[in-house]
C-alpha cells in the first residue's frame, strides 16, 4: 500500500461520513446554502454518522413520559428534586481543553511525562529527554533552554505549559514529586551511585530547578529488598516521612518510614490491617489516607511517636480511587474516582467533585497524573496508547466559560448509575455524546467510590438512593446486582417499550435469546451488552453430547472427590446457588424451592469435591487436573474467544464441552454478563435510554469494545462474547485465522502459543450459545441466608437436611418481606 | 436562486442538458476549490472540474446519489487527484496536497500482514475506522484528508487553536497506522 492508494481510498469514503463535512463548506462559501432544503437536511441527518447526536424527539414519548410522571408522582418529584439541587453544580464541572496550551513547547523535545503536580504559577513534572538529535545541528530548542543531557529530568513549566527550567537527574528514577508550601518541590528518586546498590534520595530543587539540596535515605539492603513501591512521603520540619508498599513471603503489608534531615532512619512502623495511600497536609498538620477492610478514614501522622491517629471516616472506599493529587486553596487533597475530580475538605471533611470527566469529554481511563492549578485549571499527563502503554503526553483544560455552561445547562439530562465498570469504548462512546450532543447530556454516577468488602459495586448505596427517591434513569451493573428484586417492585421498566423501536433496528441481528434471558415474568428488565458463558467444562469425550447433569447423576459418576478441579467450598455454592437464583426462587409467587432432595445431595457433593478458603489453590494444578483425569470439571466461565482457546488447548487439553450446573432437572449452561443496563421506570428519558442502548449493543461500539489488539498480535480477548451475531462471527474468524495469542503459565515460566480455533470447535459454541435460555442471576439478600447456612453446614454444626430447610424457611420469610 | 438537488438530478435521468449547467450554477465554485487545493494550478483545476460534469453526466444514470455535492466532491476529488499523480514530477512542491501526502504516509503500517490488500477492502477499512471517531474528529479528519484543507483553515472553522488541530491529526494517523495494520494492510 503506498500513501497515494490512501489517499485515493479516503476518496472513496462513504458519503455519509463527509456530507455534513461538505454542507459546511457550502454554506460558508455562500454559493450553495442548502439551509431550507428539506430533502438535503433529512438526509443528511440521516448521514450523520454519530446517529445519537440527532435523534429526534418523538411526540409518543413525551406522551409516555407525561403518563408515566402521573404514574409515579411521588417518585418522580423526587427525582426531579433530586437532579434540581444538583444539577448546577455538576454542570459547573464542565472543562474544555485549552486552546492556549503550548503541547509541542514539551512534547517536541521531552517523552514519557509523569508526576504531575501542580505549582501556583504551572506545574512541575517529569520526563525524558532522549537527547540531542545527531542529525540536526544544535541551535538548542525552541524553549529557550539548553538541553544537553540524555536522562530523566524535572521540569517547571508556567500554565500555558511552556517550559521555564529543568533539572537533569541523569539515569536516576524519578518516584515522586511533591510540591512544597514554597512553589517548590521536592522530589524523591532512586538511582545507583557508584556501582553499589540501589540508593533512594529526596532531592530539594529551588523553584528554578536548580539542585539545593539532597538528602540520601539510609534504607538498609534487608528493607529495600522488601519494599514494592514507594507510594508517597511529605518532608516536615525536620522530619523525612515515606510511606513504602512492602511484601514479605508473599504477605503485602504497609511501612511509614521516618528519616531526619540527613537521612538517617527515625525509626518505621508497620501496617498489616491497613493500606495507607497518601500524604496530605491541612492546617499545618499532617495527614494520611487510610483504609482498612472495611472503610476509609483520615488519619494524622504523629512524627513524634510514629503513629497514626484516626480523625476522620470517609464515605467513599479509597481504595477505588485512580490517583491523588495535591491540595490548593480551597481543597486539601484531589482525589481521582472514576467519575470525576473530587476535592476533600480536612475541615469539614467534605467531598465535593471538581471536575466532572465524562462532561469534560476527558477519557479518565488513560490518566496518569494530574494536578488542579486552580478551581479553574487541570492539567494531565494521560497515556495515548492504553495498550501499549508507551506514550505519554500532557494536556491542559479550563473551566468552560458561562455561555458554554448555559448551553450546556440546557441540556437534558441522562443520569446513569454504574455499579461496574463496563469497556472504555463504551465510556469513550458517552463522552463523544456528551461533547457532540446539543440535546443530552449523561451524567454518570460511579456508585464503585461507595463500594466495601461484601458489596463491591455499591450496591447499598444505590438502594439507599432508590428509597430516598434519587432514582437513576439508567443502571449498569454486573450479575451481582439485584436485577430480579428491582424487576419484582417496579423500579425497572420493561425495556422493551422502548428498544428496538426505531426502524432500522433488527433484532434478529443480536442473540435473542441472550436477551430473552434478562426477561422475567415477560419483561425485560435489562439487556446485556455482552456475554459469557457460566458452565462447568470437561472433555467432550468424558461428557459426550450432554448439556446437563442433575444432583443425583452427577453424585452417580462422582469418585472420591474428583468432580471439581480445586475449587473452593464457598465460590461453589455461589455459582450453583446464589448465583443461579431463578432455578430456585420465584419471586413472581414468592416461593422457593431449597427443601428437596436434590438440593441436599447437591451440598453433599459440595463439601465431598471443594476445599476450604484456608487452602492455598496451586494454580499450576488447575493446568493439569483436567487434562490428566484427575478432575472432571472446570467451573470457570468461558468469556471470549481467547478464554476459549485457553479453556481448551490447556485447561481441558482435547475438545470442550459446556455443562450445566448441576440441579433437580438437566440444566443448560448459563449467560452471565458483567454489564447489563436497566432503565428505571421513574425515568423521563426512557425513550432516549433506549437509544442509548440499541447504540451501545450496535456493531459500531461492539466491534472495537471487546477485543484488544496490537499488530498481529491479541492482547486482550479475556472481556465476552459479543451480543451481536456480526461481531461474533468475526471474532470467531479472528480466531480460527490462527492470530496469534499467548498464554502464560500460573507460574508465569512458560509462555504457550495459543492454537487457533477449528470451525467444529466454533460450531459447538455457537450451537451451546443458540440453546441458552437462563441468566446466572443473584440476590443479595438470599446470598447472605445461603452463604450463612452453608457456612454451618462446611463446619459440621448441621446436616445438609437442616441447611436445606433453614434456607428454605428464610429464604420463604425474606420473600414474603419483598412482596 | 439555484435548481434543488432533486431536480438536477431528475434532469440528469431525463438525458435533460440543464442537468450540466444547473450543476455548474450551484456547485462550480465548490468543485473549483476542490481541484484547486490539488492541483495548485488555475488552468488544470478548471480542466478538472468540466470533466467532472461528463463524468457526472455519464454516471447519472444508472447511479442515484444521496448527497448529490458528496456525488461531485468525489468524483472531482479522484479526477484531480489522477491529474496530479500524471503530472506531480515536473509540478512537485509546495502545496497543501504535498503535506497531505506526506502526513498519509505515517499511517502506513510496518507490519507484515497476511490478509491482501485492495482499494475496495481498503475503502471499507477506512469507512469502518472514520466512521468510528469522535465527530469533531472526523470533521478534523475528512477536512484535512478529504478536503485538503489547510491546518489553519480547519482551526479557524473549527474555533480550536492549530496545535490542537495538528495535535489531534497527529493522534489520528498514529490510530490509523494500528488500526490498518491490526487489519492486515501492509506498505
């Protein structure tokens, strides 16, 4: 290909991605308006290629949404109330990207930017200066500056992002760089000095960059063995304070180190039950962001006896948090959550967001660091090349000034509740609607900053929120969500009035059936956007053409426990059970049906082929257990095409079959996803979050969100399977066409080449797929009563009959509550 | 007041000579400029644009087109580009087509591949990949590619700063490259 067939097949390109292009250019050359003409408008919003952008507002659903807001009065006032109060804040949170910024003055001689803090008048951050180019001659550049030296350096560059000085630290490695009260930073580095062992020093440049000082930290070899990673440190008075990520025998746990002036260590403490994140200063005192296993908290950092002192607990889980980044005048501490730029008050110990990603049309996945320079300014180094993850370039945006806030205000409202975390296509894909959208605007709430231990998608939360009257327009959430109880009370709507309406939607395009397994009791309360397959796998020729196993025939050629291959007591129950709720439960008639004999014998065969949580799992036995008759069954899901070649080719060794769970009756295996979306029934914009769906399931978005590539070579294939049948069938060509994958060994030794798929293997698939007809669907609530019970059972202190009854008697009392 | 679209392409059907000079009214100046910005060149740009009426005149019909300026853009776009392409040795230089060129050559990909390449495979691929930016991407994209406009042109229609447009071409091209070398294209 040379760049003129390029050019020539740009040429060609597909009218509809050039005409609004073209209609452009015609009207302000004045020679051809083509405003008024009815026909060429229509077309060419039907040209336009972001179809979402101009979907047009149908009388029906303003109609619907009148009648559903008489139906739901209480409900709707409170969401109405609920998006009033905060609906102008929010908006306020909306940055553009800075026209001024000076990208290439950096980019042009500096790669690889990172730690990114911010400073009054600009910022300071690293990079790597690779040299001066042999093959021009040496006018300097065009900063101003000398640049002599290849190496890491410390830049200081104003807000425009010119570069104003810089300091070489040579082969050093930069670890951190922490902005000091003076417009300065101090900066902490490791490097090898004079070929002994890796030495760590906290450098102290004045504000021009220029070296002032360097405090070399005595950490002995035992310890530097054991430390991970340097997470943060903060100099006070005369105190060097680090906080180290260390790991001993496999066992992670946290070190605060204290180191006077010169170096020398004050001494450390240890923190085995909390990880602790970050520095920050607030009034003069010191301060760090902790978590233990169950919530987040503030604490002061006492330098004087070495200890932490609990002040503050804090709502969110910190540990969800992507970065942090130093406080200004107004806010201690940024911190970096999935939705946003939030800024944490010590005072009142208030979280407020700042800066709202998906408004700002900023891509937050790629993010390495940032740094507020003011209410007004962010500036951010992010990664161009998720994948690769070698490219790295800053970026600046300021606040958007108030004609585009008003704008922007006038805009309707879409408000997502995200308990997972889907693809970033599909977070990209919002981002383009909100910055191309005159209409819409989606706000996203990332209910995972809520998120604990036992309720790792916020969940509670989010009920919290539904009880108080701020229900979402929209939910997305995993199989770990309440799907069924949030059908059974009316807050989901039946998607179906409003998807798939528009025209040119086919749904014989998707896997029906797929989605007919997220309906209950005929509606259809969430649509996945993609899928894997909950089964138990084993070898075709063990199996034969079998689909399913009941209790009694699976405990029939069970022999002495060589059922499962090394799976644990607890995950079992969880994905034959709790996991697998509607073979149990019906919460249309409010009855459940735990009390058999099948459901007995299956914890039988539970407690006879499981081991404890205690047990270390080798992983490199799973390799084997199968392939080698030692195992019947491997119980992990199959998601996506290179999950299959590695289910195959090393975890079953021969050709695959896909087995249900076992229960009273042959059961077929199970779709699960981990993102489906619901739309609320107290919603405006059901028609709109419709849409929003049929895009999000169409090839466009599909194509690109599920498979990760890098030359010939799959990186990433591990998400789902696509929901649409297009999609599907290409990756299963991909797959089949032999492009090359590798999988690495639990041991991390070997690295096997994957082998392509062959078409039978593609056809057992899709004929397992074309059969599903159940969700892996789960309730929070019934989980706990099982995992309770069960946990009684496990540790001899009831029978399987007793479990079996007391779960069927609570679970019967919980249902009769929900109804 | 010019023919809407519907009834030059009507004349069009109907064998009707209006079909030349109504398109000629409405569209001449537009077609110019295209052929211009290729061609650098009064005498050939003006060469280029009459062939674009018998090209037009013997494609419609059997062809029905959509966007009926789309329909011309292209046609004149490909009969300028081929101009150029005879005539580029002795002409070489300067121009915005030059600098296009250059910049599409960094899409080019470096990797083997074993999928063969044809234009209407390549056609497809760059449909797939255009049809998947960001929409102030795309304008930025088939301005430039499409349209041969200059950075600062794009800039100012654009009301962004031309760092940003060329910062945002750069990102492109680099997307390109990968996206047609994951799908097989090779130099």
């Amino acid at each position: 290909m040379t760049r003129e067939n390029l050019y020539r097949a740009i040429g060609k390109m597909d009218e509809k991605l050039i005409s609004d292009v073209i209609l452009h250019e015609l009207e302000i050359s004045g020679k051809a308006s083509l405003i008024g003409n009815p026909d060429m408008t229509e077309r060419l919003i039907d040209a336009d290629v972001v179809k979402r952008k101009n979907r047009k507002i149908k009388l029906s659903f303003i109609l619907i949404a009148a009648a559903a807001a008489v139906a739901v009065g209480a409900a709707i006032l409170g969401l109405r109330r609920y998006k009033d109060e905060n609906k102008e804040n929010r908006i306020d949170n909306y940055f553009v990207e800075d026209d001024n910024f000076n990208y290439y003055s950096l980019s042009d001689n500096f790669s690889d930017f990172a730690h990114l803090t911010p400073a009054d008048d600009g910022m300071f951050l690293s990079a790597f200066y690779s040299g001066p180019d042999p093959d021009e001659e040496n006018d300097s550049n065009d900063t101003g500056s000398d640049l002599q030296q290849r190496g890491q350096y410390i830049l200081k560059t104003d807000n425009e992002g010119n570069l104003k000085s810089e300091y070489c630290l040579g082969d050093s490695r930069i670890l951190k760089i922490r902005r000091s009260g003076n417009n300065s930073v101090y900066v902490l580095a490791a490097g090898e000095e004079d070929g002994n062992d890796e030495t760590f020093f906290v450098l102290i440049p004045d504000r021009k960059c220029r070296m002032k000082e360097k405090i070399c930290l005595d950490i002995d070899n035992e310890e530097m063995m054991q430390i991970s990673l340097f997470c943060d440190f903060i100099i006070e008075d005369d105190t060097v304070s680090v906080i180290a990520e260390c790991s001993q025998d496999d066992i992670s746990y946290y070190e605060i180190m204290y180191f006077d002036m010169d170096g020398n260590m004050k001494g450390k403490t240890e923190y085995r039950d909390i990880s602790v994140f970050k520095f920050f200063e607030s009034a003069g005192n010191i301060y760090a962001v902790c978590r233990n296993s169950e919530r987040s908290f503030i604490s002061a950092v006492d330098t004087d006896n070495k200890e932490l002192v609990e002040k503050k607990s804090l709502k969110y889980n910190i540990e969800s948090a992507a970065q942090f980044s130093e406080g200004n005048d107004e806010y201690d501490l940024f911190i970096n959550f999935y939705d946003g730029v939030y800024g944490y008050r010590m005072s009142d110990n208030s979280l407020t967001e700042c800066v709202n990603w998906l408004d700002s049309g900023i891509d937050r996945a790629s993010l390495v660091s940032f740094g507020m320079n003011s209410s007004n300014r962010i500036s951010f180094v992010y990664s161009e090349n998720y994948w690769g993850g070698s490219l790295y370039n800053i970026n600046s945006y300021t606040r958007a000034d108030d004609e585009t806030l008003n704008n922007f205000r006038n805009r309707k409202e879409i408000n997502a509740a995200f308990l997972c975390t889907p693809d970033e296509e599909i977070y990209s894909c919002f981002n383009d609607i909100n910055k191309d959208s005159d209409e819409y605007r989606i706000h996203i709430d990332d209910y995972t900053k809520y998120s604990t231990d036992d309720d790792i998608s916020g969940m509670s939360r989010l009920e919290s929120e539904i009880k108080n009257g701020n229900i979402p327009d929209m939910i997305f959430a995993g199989s770990r969500f309440d799907w069924l109880k949030y059908c059974a009370d009316g807050t989901l709507e039946n998607i179906d009035n409003y998807f798939g309406k528009d025209e040119e939607f086919e749904r014989d395009k998707y896997f029906e059936n797929i989605f007919d397994a997220y309906k209950y009791d005929g509606i259809q309360f969430a649509i996945p956007i993609n899928f894997e397959i909950r089964c138990m796998t084993s070898k075709k020729s063990v199996t034969g053409d079998r689909t399913g196993y009941t209790c009694e025939e699976l405990e029939n050629i069970e022999n002495n426990g060589n059922l499962f291959s090394d799976e644990r007591y607890e995950s079992v129950i969880d994905m034959f059970v709790s996991s697998n709720i509607t073979e149990y439960v019906d919460f249309k008639s409010g009855k459940c049906d735990f009390d058999n004999k099948d459901f007995i014998t299956l914890l039988n065969i539970i407690k006879r082929n499981c081991d404890s949580d205690d047990i270390n799992i080798d992983n490199s036995v799973l390799e084997t257990a199968v392939p080698e008759n030692i195992k019947l069954f491997n119980l992990f899901p199959v998601c996506g095409y290179k999950d299959l070649r590695i289910s195959q080719q090393i975890y079953t060794g021969e050709e695959m079959s896909y087995v249900g769970y076992p229960s009273s009756k042959e059961s077929l295996p199970l779709v699960s996803s981990e993102c489906c979306i619901g739309i609320t029934a107290a919603s405006e914009y059901k028609m709109e979050a419709g849409e929003l769906i049929e895009y999000l399931i169409s090839d466009y978005i599909q194509e690109n969100a599920d498979t990760h590539m890098s030359g010939d070579q799959i990186l990433y294939d591990g998400a789902h399977f696509s929901v649409s049948r297009a999609v599907f069938e290409n990756n299963a060509f991909r797959s089949m066409r032999g492009v090359p994958s590798v999988y690495c060994s639990s041991s991390g030794e070997k690295k096997i080449k994957l082998n392509e798929i062959d078409q039978e293997t593609v056809d057992d698939l899709k004929n397992t797929v074309n059969k599903i007809n159940r969700a892996a669907l789960y309730d929070s609530g019934i989980a706990e009563i099982i995992s309770e019970e069960f946990d009684s059972f496990i540790e001899n202190r009831q029978t399987a009959e007793e479990t079996a009854e007391k779960i069927q008697n609570k679970v019967s009392g919980y249902l009769k509550k929900l109804k | 007041m010019f023919a809407d679209d519907k009834t030059i392409i009507k004349h069009f059907f109907e064998r009707d000579e209006r079909a030349v000079s109504e398109t000629s009214e409405k569209y001449g100046t537009f077609l110019y400029r295209i052929a211009e910005k290729i061609l650098s060149n009064k005498e050939d740009a003006e060469e280029c644009t009459n062939e674009t009426y018998l090209k037009t005149w013997n494609a419609i019909p059997p062809q029905r087109p959509k966007v009926f300026p789309a329909f011309l853009g292209t046609i004149v776009r490909n009969i300028s580009f081929d101009h150029y392409s005879m005539t580029r040795a002795e002409k070489r230089g300067g121009g915005v087509i030059d600098a296009v060129l250059d910049e599409l050559a960094e899409c080019i990909p470096d990797t083997k591949a074993d999928i063969e390449c044809d234009e209407d495979e390549l056609k497809k691929v760059i449909d797939s990949f255009v049809g998947a930016l960001p929409d102030r991407n795309r304008k930025i994209f088939v301005m430039r590619y499409w349209s041969n406009e200059s950075v600062s042109t794009i800039a100012g229609r654009l009301k962004m700063s031309e760092n940003s447009v060329s910062a945002v071409l750069t990102r492109i091209r680099k997307k390109m490259k990968k996206y047609l070398a994951e799908r097989g294209f090779e130099p």
